[in-house]
C-alpha cells in the first residue's frame, strides 16, 4: 500500500482514506466478534502491515509528544459503536506499560521505533493463578504483533529513537473498562485505568 502524493490531496487527507479502507476490510472479517481466532488475526496483520509501510502517511511532526510525556495516542478511526477502533501512538524511549490485558482483540504494526512486547499466559483461577512468560517479541518498521482478548504483555520502548506504532482495537479505549494489570508474583490482576486524554 504505497501512496503516492496526488494533485490537492493532503497527507491528512490521504491518511484518512487510506485508514477506512483498512477498516472496511477488517470490520468485514471480524463482523463485531471481540475475540478472534489466528485466520482473522492474519488477516488483519497483513492490512496493518500494508498501511503502516506507507511511511508517508506517517510523518512525525503529525504526532507530536508532548514535552512532559512519553507518549501521545491519536484517535484514527473509531465506529459509532465503539468498535473498530484505530489509533497512533507516538512514544519516546523509556515509555512503559505492565503486564495487562486488553479485553478485546489488538492489533499493533510498528511505523517506525522499537517496542518490546512481553507476552504471557495466565494459568490457573482467580484465587491460585500463575503469569507464565511466553515470548519477547519487538515490534519495529514493518513487524506486527496480534493479540486476543485475554493475552496478556507488557510493553517498554527500547529507543534509540521515538517509536509511532499503529493499534487496531475490536473497541475504543474508552469502552475498555475491564482490563487488568497482572502482578507477576502472585497473578492477581487490578484495573487498569481506562485512557484519557486522546487527541
């Protein structure tokens, strides 16, 4: 999915069609399920792998951070509904999140940067669990992880430079107030709180 600047199109404008095109796409394969299964996840990677090579739709003074943060998510698309939601997230190195889940599936391609995911499996009840590590997997420029409703990772920015990542939720950050954070010794997962302050 490479975009050519075309006569009067901004980038803005470009970016714009070319996210609801992938969201057409995607809403066709998942039809509102929340959790998916590895075809659809695929599938789905392959179309976030697609717009997010298209670098020129993605130009860092686009998504700025600001000074006092270490990241800054931008709202992409979001359905009516809640679902289908998409978003930029632009971080500086040292950004951090625990381990936790998302409630929903999540697709993450990397623009540029590089993020370390950690991802783990729950294994045993509420009262007895145990948080398994998985795999390590860093998402940089053209690599694409997916994860359904009760994976569980963490993330950290390695750097040297900002990383801006593309992620595609089932539903909107703002219809996610079930998420957990796990403690690693002893399972027990808290809530996380649900994201404020999209741009």
């Amino acid at each position: 999915m490479t975009m050519a600047n075309e006569p009067g199109q901004t980038a803005a404008a470009m970016r714009a069609h070319a996210v609801a095109e992938v969201i057409g796409r995607v809403r066709s394969l998942t039809e509102g399920r929340q959790d998916i299964g590895i075809a659809m996840a695929q599938g789905i990677c392959e179309q976030m792998a697609q717009l997010a090579s298209s670098t020129g739709l993605w130009n860092a003074d686009d998504f700025p951070i600001p000074e006092d943060k270490l990241w800054q998510a931008y709202l992409l698309h979001e359905d009516s509904d809640g679902c289908h939601a998409m978003y930029a997230v632009a971080m500086k190195p040292g950004h951090a999140q625990p381990p936790h889940n998302h409630t929903t599936w999540a697709v993450i391609a990397g623009v540029r940067g590089r993020e370390k995911n950690t991802v783990y499996v729950r294994d045993g009840d509420a009262q007895q669990a145990r948080i398994r590590h998985v795999s390590d997997i860093t998402v940089d420029a053209h690599r694409v992880i997916a994860l359904g409703a009760q994976d569980i990772h963490s993330i950290e920015v390695l750097g040297p430079g900002n990383a801006l990542h593309l992620h595609l939720y089932g539903r909107g950050f703002a219809h996610l107030g079930d998420r957990l954070i796990f403690d690693l010794e002893t399972g027990i997962g808290t809530p996380f709180p649900v994201i404020q302050n999209i741009n």
